[in-house]
C-alpha cells in the first residue's frame, strides 16, 4: 500500500471493532476513543447500521434519477443553516467538498485566488492540496493561493480589525498585482490545524465583510467545526455570527460512510450551475443520504449537540485545572467535543513537539486515544464521538494527569 | 439541490428497489437496467449488502490503525494486476483516483502536462475536469492539457503508428513550448464518452512507448472498462497487450459503496511517498473495504468475468443483425457487456442525436435502460451489471428492433 501518511502512534494498533466511545484490538484491549470524530453518534451506532443496510438492500443507484433520501436529506440540512443557505451538492468526501466549493466561487466570481490559513488542511485534490499548507510546503505552493496568519495572531490585541485588515489587504494586493483577483477565503471554523482556535470575536465578520467587498466569496469548512460539535451552535461559523456564502460538510455527516456537501445560495448555485456541469456518481446515493438523515435523527432523539455542550464544557474545566497544575499546558482552547492542549517547554519556551508525542503514545498505551495538530505538532486534539460523557471526560483527564505527574 | 446536471430521460424515473439486473419504479414497474455498471454484481446483491452489514456493526474506522481488510483487498487487487503493479492507494470515487493519479504522475516526472483524448471524461475535481473535455469546453481548458483524436481516427487506417505518433508530437511539443513537458497520458481503456472504442491494435502501444520516452507515464483508467467487464480480460488495456504506470478504479468496485484505487509501481509510489503525503478519511475504511472483497468473491464463484464474454459477445452479434436491417445504425462498437449503437442519419450522414434520445426514451418507457454517450451523443450506451444474461440481452435487443420499426 502506499505508505505516504502514517499509522497513529509509535506502537500501531489493530483495531478490530468499535461501540459507541470504544474501541477494541485484536487482543480485546479497550480503548477511549477521544478522537474519531468521524464516528459522530458513536461507533458502530446501531441506528446508522440499520439504516444502511435497509437502504442497501432496497436499492444504491446514483441521483440520474429522483429519490426521496437525497429530497430529505438536502432539506433536512438546509433547515439548519443560516440565511439563504438552501442548495446543496452532495459529494463523497471533504476533499471533494472543498474542491467543488472551490470551482463553485471562481464560476461565481470570475476570479481565481484563494485565501486560506497558514497552516490550513482542507483535503487531498490537486487543487485542495494547494490550500493546504499544512501539506502543501511554500516551495510547491501556486500563487492563486496566499495565506492569512492564524488568529493566534490577534489573539493578544486589541485592535483585531485594524491587524487583521491590514494582513488581508496584504495577501489580496498579490493576487492583483498578478491580475487573478480574489475568488474566496476559505477557514475551517475551528482552525483545527492551526492549532484549534475559536476566532476571536469579530474575527470571520471582520475576513467575510473585506472579501466579499473584494468581490470574493466566504467558504466555511465545516468538515471538523460542524453538526454541533461545539455545543453551543450547529456551525463553527454561527459562534461569530457570520452566514457564509458557501458551506462544506464532511467527516461525521454519513458516520464513516463517504457522504459529504456543499451548501450555498440559490444565486450562486444558478451561476454555477448555467456554466458548469457537477455529476458525482456515489455522491448523493440512497444508502449515503440514508446513513446521513440517520445521524441526524440520533443526533435530534438523543441531544447530541446539547450533550457537545454540557460534558464538553466539564472537559474544558478540568483541562483548565490540569494546565493549573502543569507548567507544560500553556494554553487549553477549543470548544464543545472539540478541545485542543497545547503544550510549551517552560523553559525554553519552545513547542513541547517530542513530549507531546510522548504523552499520545503514553495515552495510548493506557487505552486513550487522543491526536495531535498544529504548526508545531504540540497541541493535543480532543475530538471523540458525540455520546462522550463526564465519565469518559474523568477517566481521560485522569490519565493525562497520571502520565504528567509521572513524567515532570 | 444543485441542479447542474440532469436526471435521465425525458420523464425522469423514480426508482426505489434494485435487484439483479432489474430497477423498480415508486409504481412497480419494472425496468431491465442495461446501463448501470456500478451495480457491478448486480442490485442489491446480497452477498454485499451482507459483507457491508457485518463490517459496519463491526467496525468502520480510518486507516491510521491496522484493518486485515485493506490488506487483502491491496493483495486481491495487485494480484489481477500485471507487470509490477504492485502498490494500492484508496480513495472514495473516481474522480479522487483520478485526481491522485495526476499528482503521482507530476511528482515522479517533475512534469505538468496531460495528454487526454479529445472527448475524455475522467472526473469532476478541479484538475481533473480539465482533463475531461467531454465537460470542458476549450475557453476553459488550461495549458496543461493537451487533447489528441479520439481513436476513431484511426479506425480505417493502415499506418496507424505513423499517424498517431504525428499527432501526439504535437500535442507533447505544446507542453515544451511552454516548458512543462509531458507527465502523463490518461485513457479510459474503452473510450466511452469518445464514443466507445477499443483502441485499434498497438494504439495504446505506440502512444505509450512515445509518451514513456519523452518522460511521462501512462496511466490506464480503469473506472469504467476494468474488473472483467470487456469479458476477454480482467483490464481494458490488457486487450492491447500493454501495461500502464498507473491504474486507476473506481465506479463498480464496492457495487455502490464509495470506493475507487490508484494502482502503481514500487518506484513510482516510492517517489511520491517521499515527497508528499497522502491521507483519505474514508478511502479504504474496512467497511469499503469489505464491500471490494465481496464484489471480487462474486465475481470468482459466479464466473462473471466469462459470463460477460458469452452473453457479451451475443449481445453484440445480435445488435450487428440489428444494424444490417436499419440503416440507422452505422456501427457496433465495444466488447463484452460494454457496447455502443451508433446512429447516424443515413441520408444526412449526420449524428442522429436527436433520434438516439428519442429512441433512449422510448426504451425507457418500455421498460429498457440505456445510456447515451459519444462527443454528437448519438451512440447508446449499453452497459449492464454483469450477470447480464442471453434473455435479458433477447429482451433489450427485441424492444430495440421494435422501436427501430415502429420509427423507421
């Protein structure tokens, strides 16, 4: 197999079933799943599977011709977003999300720059790569795409807007200095590889209202942000009050199965739609569009944003302790099931990289399974299925502490 | 939902069960499917519907922890492959494939242009949308791509070699004019939306050997010809005795599960692996996974790649009877159960694009489903899920000759 990206952990782990918030190796080991949130309503979720397989058995056909999951699905979607958000595409995966919104905002726009956050992840296509300088190395990076700093940046400062601003102009003066004009920014709402970030306040008003005035497009990445993970709202993008032109889902929608969208306006859709042709074979299928109303139905019966909200706020706190306790945790942030510790040497004040990978592993070891992001590698990434409670929540935080009181 | 592409035929079917190789409508009516190659094993099949059931109660999670499943499925894949094909990368759809493709071409070449036949279809991503001039029009194709004629050609010709070689130098000197050279050639191994061709003997040979030695690969797109469906082989391109750098899979490998692969060399892989990354959330999840060994399980016990052979190779001689009494029908192309109808005007000599569609609906209302493809889409496109058999082929074949006499 192609080897390019690597298995998780110093010790790979063979992983043979998962139930809810757990999963199990080949020797009957347990694990705490704190990370996969593509397992969105838990792993193997009962209600999901049957739902596949009833629809699986019944039919899987593409959307050449009408079907009523897609019907349902689209609506149901669209119910939950904001503003004029009322068309959807459905694709197979993030990457095929984020690269249509892309082709959705040059049709729209007729231009062809793109910003993205400095240390973004938005996919896999050949396009996507590019606006993701979490791969993509400047050395290989085209110049439609320019980077923006991570709100890490204007975290400390008082005048956001007049900062961020003055950045903004900066990358967008490049695209026309070379005549392509700006066709959209692009943010993942939670800046998970940048870091995890909740924007400051304002911060997404202040981009959005800019670019838009540039004549661009706004496109939030909701691959990771979305479906109520952060607990308080259903988009990462509804936590600074902004409606984005474009909208792409991912990850959690199909819980493991390859489902995703993009959403936008009637009035962009109808300017892409007259000038371009969008088929996508698996996208949109009954089986998908079945996987997806029924995660979503889960999440309605068993209040999983609320539950995002409620035990994600509990888990916060008690990593604020931890960082109390622990010189090393400089910073706890994120939000909801979606929390990022970042770890710095007190010391020598450098990204604490090595022991960070130290901690995951250790974690591991203990049946924790947690990943780690950022720039620097140094921030601990939080983000297990929906059902989490506060006794997974406690059992998690214990064995952080454990490993920290052991190693410092 | 974005409506930028249409729903099949005049009156748009609501299918809502599948099985074998019949379609039912919200109505009951029921419909031979002689056009949906996804249902690879046929709708519904049972023996997939239950290996996707028992992994997705098991398991469905990422390959960043080991799963058996991939491993066989890379091992089950590269051993139907020839020559040193011998490196499996998993995706979700064609496209991805596709699109993967293109980077592992340009990061082993340290090229950027592609060669595709002048009305190919490879996908829908950003990049490779420019490698489908069946959707983009010339305003929008970028210099990258560069087209050559379509095999049809060189159909009648003698010198074959000699023309196509003319040809292709001046596709690959563009690409030196403007200093990118030449990475890669990509052909659907049957040309479908050329119009369904199999490449004339020694095609795929001699646009091979002078694409490799001016520096680039040939990659063979196997998303529609492959896994037995031309009946002779198990790989359209091994009907020109050729082996390519690069395979791509995609549409009937999980029979509708969002599945597809890019199959390469050691050297090839080891060179982009290198250089790059390459992680795909679902792309080759067990639960995918499960659903590829299934197809292939089938395919073996069930002989499917032979039964495409006999009732293909029926199906095509009674179309060629069918083309001797209507002088509609200039030709008969394709092989095993994947055939093209030609129509054009016998008095105009012109594409009898309207008649086609006319004729498609027709069939459509009498329960027969069929496709229409070609750059004029005056070619039916006739491409079955497998267990395809001699009375499903008398069936389609007489409604074919019915309406032909009923119009003519």
């Amino acid at each position: 197999m192609g080897n390019a990206d690597e298995l998780f952990y110093s010790e790979p782990l063979h992983i043979v079933r998962g139930e809810d918030v757990w999963l199990y190796d080949a020797e009957g080991k347990k694990y705490l799943d704190v990370y996969n949130n593509v397992a969105h309503v838990g792993h193997s979720n009962p209600h999901v599977v049957e739902a596949i397989t009833r629809q699986a058995k019944a039919l899987n056909t593409s959307t050449r011709y009408l079907h009523e999951n897609i019907v349902d699905l689209a609506e149901k979607i669209t119910e939950l977003m904001p503003g004029e958000l009322e068309v959807c595409y459905f694709v197979c995966s993030g990457s095929e999300a984020n690269d249509l919104a892309l082709q959705i905002a040059r049709a729209y726009t007729k231009k062809q720059g793109c910003l993205v956050s400095e240390n973004a992840y938005h996919g896999n296509t050949t396009a996507v790569f590019q606006m993701s300088p979490d791969d993509c190395v400047p050395e290989k990076r085209q110049d439609w795409v320019q980077t923006l700093p991570s709100p890490k940046k204007y975290q400390q400062t008082e005048q956001i807007e007049l900062n961020c601003l003055k950045d903004l102009s900066l990358a967008m003066d490049k695209f026309d200095e070379i005549g392509i004009g700006t066709a959209a920014v692009i943010f993942d709402s939670i800046f998970s590889s940048d870091g995890i970030f909740l924007p400051p306040p304002d911060y997404l008003k202040t981009i959005y209202g800019a670019v838009r005035q540039s004549g661009g497009l706004a496109i939030a990445d909701e691959v990771q942000s979305g479906l109520g993970r952060i607990g308080s709202h259903m988009w990462g993008f509804s936590h600074d009050g902004v409606v984005p032109d474009i909208v792409t889902l991912g990850k959690p929608m199909g819980n493991g199965y390859p489902i995703a969208a993009v959403v936008t306006t009637r009035k962009i859709a109808q300017v892409f739609d007259q000038e371009y042709g969008y088929f996508n074979t698996f996208g949109g299928n009954p089986v998908a569009c079945a996987a997806a109303l029924a995660v979503l139905e889960t999440m309605k019966t068993d209040h999983l944003m609320q539950n995002a909200e409620t035990p994600g706020l509990y888990f916060h706190q008690e990593l604020i302790e931890l960082a109390e306790k622990y010189d090393l945790i400089s910073e706890v942030r994120g939000k909801g099931l979606f929390l990022g510790v970042e770890l710095i040497d007190p010391i020598g004040k450098e990204p604490a990289t090595k022991k960070t990978a130290e901690i995951v592993n250790l974690l591991s070891k203990n049946g924790i399974l947690v990943g780690i992001t950022g720039p620097d590698s140094n921030v601990i990434k939080m983000r297990p299925p929906m059902t989490f409670n506060k006794r997974h929540v406690d059992r998690a935080v214990e064995n952080l502490d454990e490993i920290l009181s052991s190693l410092f």
